[in-house]
C-alpha cells in the first residue's frame, strides 16, 4: 500500500485537533509491545492521532510513543475503554515497553 497526494475536489478535511493531557495511574493501562489500553471517562474518535509520554512508577525517565486510536468502546456513565496502536517506534522503544507490561 502506497500514499500519494491527489487533487480530488471533494477531499475529505478533518477539523484541527485540540492538545490534551490525560494522566493515568500505572494499574490502568495496559501495554503490549503494538499499543496501548486505558480507560477514559471520555470519549477519544477513532483516528485520532496522538503523542504519549509513558513512565514507570518511581522512575524518572519517560518513553515518547506516536500512535493512532484504533477503537473506543462504552458509554458516557461507565467510562470509555481506548485502544491505541504506537506507529513508528523503534525497536528499543519497543524492548523498553515490554518492560511496563
């Protein structure tokens, strides 16, 4: 699969995004070496694409993750569950996020 730029006359354009810091506790997420899982009271569309910064408990050092939100499921009483899949991250980043899980 390959991208390329076209010159369609009904394009479909996105709003721009809104910067948003959400801070969770380590017990609620869940890592995997592809993504991520949290809760969320709110919700978090589909595609949206987001930066993270992930720390250990009692650690200084922080691992930055670029990713694309792949799934958001539950209602506004219960909270919403997030999936997230990291692009772009290294193999070392990758090594070190086996480490949070």
């Amino acid at each position: 699969m390959s991208a390329r730029k076209t010159a369609a006359p009904n394009a479909v354009h996105f709003p721009p995004s809104t910067t948003q810091c959400l801070t969770l506790p380590a017990e609620a997420v869940r890592v995997s070496k592809n993504g991520i899982e949290f809760h969320s009271r709110d919700p978090i569309q589909p595609w949206t694409e987001m930066t993270l910064s992930l720390q250990r408990p009692g650690e200084a050092k922080k691992l930055g993750c670029t990713g694309v939100i792949v799934a958001c499921n539950g209602n506004r009483h219960d909270g919403f569950a997030i999936s997230m899949l990291f692009t772009n991250l290294s193999r070392q980043s990758q090594a070190l996020l086996l480490a949070y899980s």
